[in-house]
C-alpha cells in the first residue's frame, strides 16, 4: 500500500471517523482505523461495534492498493500537527506505516486489516432518501430530551419513525418528550419505527453538513445506514419498545399562553440563577396578559420577574424545571411561542406560535 494525499483531504474524514472511535477501548483494534486503498480511492474506517463510519476520498495522484489498520487518534494528531498545505505519503513497509512529510517522518505501528470487525449487513427493510439539512434539523430538534443512562435503555436513544410522507423523530427521558415531524417524500403504507442510540443519533447530526444534499437511510431490523457522496454510516438499533408517545401528548388544556420567545428565554436564564441547583424548579404563576417567574433556592435567595403574555385564562401556578424549559426555548426559531396549560398538576405542551411539527412536553414539578 503506498499513496498520496494533501493533508487537508486527508484531515477532514479523518476527524470524523476518529470521532467514533473510543479511546478506551477492549480490543486494541478498535482503537485503530482501518485504511484501505483500491484504484483511485482511499476509504478510512472507524467503529466501536454499536457504530460505524466510513469515509471515502477520491487520490489525484495514482496509489499502490492495499489495507492495514493504524491508531485512529495517533494518525490524526500527526496530520493536524503539519502545515495545511502540506502533501503527505504513506506507505506501508513491513508491518508499519512509515508517513512522509516535507522534512517530517513517522513510523506507526499497525494491526492487520482482517482483525478490523465490521458491522453485519442485516437485510435493509426500508430504505429512502431526504435532504440532509432536513434530517439534521429534525435531530438537532429533538435530541436534547434523550435520557443519558438510564435503566429503561429504549430511553437512551430516539425514536424514528416512517409514515406515508412523513419522518418524525421522539425522544423523552420520562420527565419531559420533545417531537419533530417533516413531510418527506415516502412511500410507506405502514408505521415503520426503529430507535437509534444515543451516540449513533448524535455522530450521524455531526456528519450531515451538506444543507441540500440527499442522504440515503437504509432502516434494517438492526442497523440504520446512511450514505451520502462522502461516507457510509452504520449504527446498531436498540432493541426495545419505545413508549406510546401519543399517549404523552397533553389533550385538552384549556389554557393558552402566547409569548415572545426570546423574552421568556431571558426571564428564565434570570430566574434560573437563584434556583435550587440539583432540582431546577421555578414558580410560574399566571395572570390575564401577565407571567410571573419566581425562583428561590436553600439559601434563602430569591429571583422574580414579570414577563407581558398574551394570556387571558384563570390565574393558574405551576412548577416546572427551568432547564427543561430553556432547553425546549433553545431550539425553537420562531419569535412567538404557545404554551398550552391545563391544571398545576398536568404536563405543559410548549409549541412554535404557528407551527405544528414540533411539540414539546414538560411534566410539571411539585414546589
């Protein structure tokens, strides 16, 4: 194996695949990545056995094929460590990978290509294609209200879900779901849902750069592949049922707070300072065409303010973690935002002003 390449072609896949791999790992392989040259094209591949990433670059120059694997971070501090112009070779000489630099020379031990595993294909059920700013935003939307570690594992993922012309993607971590739908160009009679974990949801959002360019999703019974021009992505599904998040939409709240979204971020941001550091709870307290928002913590302290709302409902109170709430503020982009109440002790659902592909809801605290 002997190539080619200019250090920044080489740089930008390479950080990405090395994104997937961890540091600690149980087999010394897994921390390498796996190079491989045919023809014209290097691919660069990177996995931890629940992801998998690769990367394909198109070599200017013709290259000598072959494959062998190298340590993934080791690899990527020597690019990063060259000027950005520089042409860098690599070659493969006796079982280490001897790079070449201008005046610069390293010497990488390496693990035969055979040892690298490699996620098992499963038959694709479903596969279809969106544009990638669409499917970006659908995750950006929504993945903030993942558990972390939680014991219900289903949880610790997102759900998403195929319908005839539409993409949605749920996530709740018990205390709070955030859901965003897309019309998408589809053809699926039925439900098709799958839930894709933690770390697979969050890498495929880190890779979809290209606003309008399409990604290709293949929706297996244990993997979900996506594919564009630049790299092929696998990840494994979680195996379990998602809660009925239907059920979890609040129905009926009578209550209907309109506000200026930016306004209400600050007035939280505030009032948060002075709450309880560990539980997060604020006082909202609800009167025709005013918000109050109050805050105290342990030391006695306290933090109020009055926002003007477009309100005109029975005076209500209701606790609720602000950091729920800032979180579901933060990725909303419309000036204008409804919050649809019903009782102190049911679930708000928090809405963009005129737009209802994203619902948001919060369960309630007791203050």
């Amino acid at each position: 194996m002997h190539f080619s390449i200019q250090r920044e072609a080489l740089l930008k896949p390479l950080q990405l695949v090395a994104g997937v791999v961890e540091r600690r790992q149980t087999l010394p392989v897994l921390s390498n990545v796996l190079l491989v040259v045919q023809g014209q094209q290097l691919s660069l591949t990177g996995t931890d056995l629940e992801v998998e990433l690769v990367g394909r670059v198109a070599l200017e120059e013709a290259a000598e094929p072959g494959e062998i694997t190298v340590p993934a971070r080791k690899l990527m501090d020597i690019c990063k460590s060259l000027p950005s112009d520089a042409l860098i070779n690599i070659r493969l000489d006796d079982q280490k990978v001897v790079i070449k630099s201008g005046r610069s020379r390293f010497t990488l031990s390496t693990l035969p290509a055979n040892d690298f595993p490699t996620v098992e294909e499963g038959p694709g059920s479903l596969s279809f294609t969106v544009e990638q700013g669409k499917l970006r935003k659908l995750i950006e939307r929504s993945s903030f209200a993942m558990a972390q570690q939680d014991v219900r594992y289903y949880l610790n993922g997102m759900l998403i879900e195929v319908s005839s012309g539409m993409l949605r993607a749920v996530a709740t971590d018990g205390h709070r779901l955030a859901m965003c739908s897309m019309q998408a160009g589809i053809e699926q009679p039925d439900r098709h849902q799958v839930i894709v974990p933690r770390k697979g949801i969050l890498e495929l959002a880190r890779l979809l750069n290209d606003q309008d360019a399409e990604v290709s999703i293949v929706l297996g019974q244990h993997h979900i592949r996506a594919t564009t021009g630049e790299f092929t992505f696998t990840s494994k599904l979680v195996d379990g049922k998602f809660p009925d998040y239907e059920r979890v939409l609040p129905r009926g709240g009578d209550k209907l707070v309109v506000g200026d979204r930016q306004l209400l971020r600050e007035a939280f941001s505030r009032t948060a300072i002075l709450s309880n550091e560990k539980y997060r709870g604020i006082r909202l307290q609800l009167e025709s065409g005013l918000l109050k928002i109050q805050a105290n913590n342990p030391e006695q302290e306290e933090a109020e303010e009055e926002v003007a709302v477009d309100y005109n409902g029975s005076s209500l109170e209701i606790g609720f973690n602000v950091s729920y709430l800032l979180d579901v503020l933060g990725v909303m982009t419309t000036e204008q935002v409804r919050l649809i109440l019903s009782d102190a002790n049911s679930s708000a659902l928090v809405q963009e002003f005129d737009n209802d592909d994203s619902a948001y809801v919060v369960m309630p605290m007791r203050l």
